[in-house]
C-alpha cells in the first residue's frame, strides 16, 4: 500500500489510562473527545506522519466529583490548555508488525519525548460503508509530573495519594 490519509473512527477507538491511587489500587479513566491526523501506509509505518489532539475537558474517570477535580487548575486546567497534543517524530519497528512510535506530547504548554509501542492488528473491509479499515493498539506510560501535573497529597499511613507513572492503552481503528 501507499502512503494515504487515513481517519479514526471513533466509535471504535479509545484513550485509556491509569494511575495508581493510595499506593493499593488504580483508577482508570478515559478521553471520550479526541482526533488525529494520520498519513501513513499501515503496513509499513516507518513513513507515517501522525498527529493526535485530546480534548483534555472529555476525562471520563467515571466519577464527576473527581473528572471535575481533573479539570480544575490543579492539574488539567482545561479552561488554559484545552487540549492535549502528539506528534510523531521517529518511528522505528520492532519486531513483526510492532513499532516504537517516538514523539513530542505536550500538556499544559509542556512538551516532553514520549515513546509508545504499537502493533498493527491488520485491516479489512466495513462491511458498512465499504472503506478498508485498519487496526492498532498501543501503549505507552510517562511521569506526571514531568507536565506540570504536580497536585498530590500526604496519606497517614505514609505514601501518596496519586502515584506519578501514567500508563495508556490506545486503541485505533482507522479507515480511508
């Protein structure tokens, strides 16, 4: 195949993420808004241009008290930095239909080197609309803190309410 413009699905993609919460558990969560602009020949990413934009204000954890919490200054800051941003910048394989996909995130105005690994699921034909689809998962972890997301607090029994290390799970189904 080509190099073409491909487009997210979005009924059939997702942003997933984790944190751990008082050093016992973690909270999931999830970004319900998000787009991208993706060129690329599925079958050989090493050439693609990918860019990803999250609507940092659609945080669904699930919980309203919390997902407002998320939102607030204290670490999102919606209402300042809308929006969530990444830019592939090297895109290496690894392994049978596997990529170390590099990149800039940026949040809060923070842009920092993220990599992710990525296998390519292969694609097919909607049977709906007739469009050749492609599959992709993804995942990837970073430092919160390195963003300027730095909101924590003290537990007595020693430790921390919110852990540092976010990991994501991406899913992408994408069609031209």
């Amino acid at each position: 195949m080509a190099v073409e413009k491909w487009n997210i699905d979005p009924a059939h993609s997702s942003i997933e993420f984790q944190v751990k919460h008082m050093m016992v558990s973690k909270v999931k969560g999830n970004f319900t808004n998000f787009s991208a602009d993706i060129e690329m020949d599925p079958e050989n990413l090493q050439d693609a241009k990918i860019n990803f934009t999250v609507d940092a204000a659609s945080i669904d954890t699930h919980q309203a008290q919390r997902d407002g919490h998320l939102k607030s200054e204290d670490f999102f800051n919606v209402e300042k930095y809308p929006n969530i941003t990444f830019a592939a910048t090297e895109i290496v394989p690894d392994g049978d239909d596997e990529y170390e996909i590099k990149g800039d995130l940026t949040i809060r105005d923070v842009t920092k080197p993220v990599s992710f690994h990525v296998a390519y699921e292969g694609t097919g034909k909607d049977p709906n609309s007739g469009n050749l689809v492609a599959g992709f998962e993804g995942r990837g972890k970073f430092n919160r803190k390195d963003f300027g997301l730095n909101y924590n607090a003290a537990l007595e029994t020693g430790g921390v309410l919110i852990g540092d290390e976010v990991k994501l799970n991406i899913q992408i189904e994408a069609s031209k």
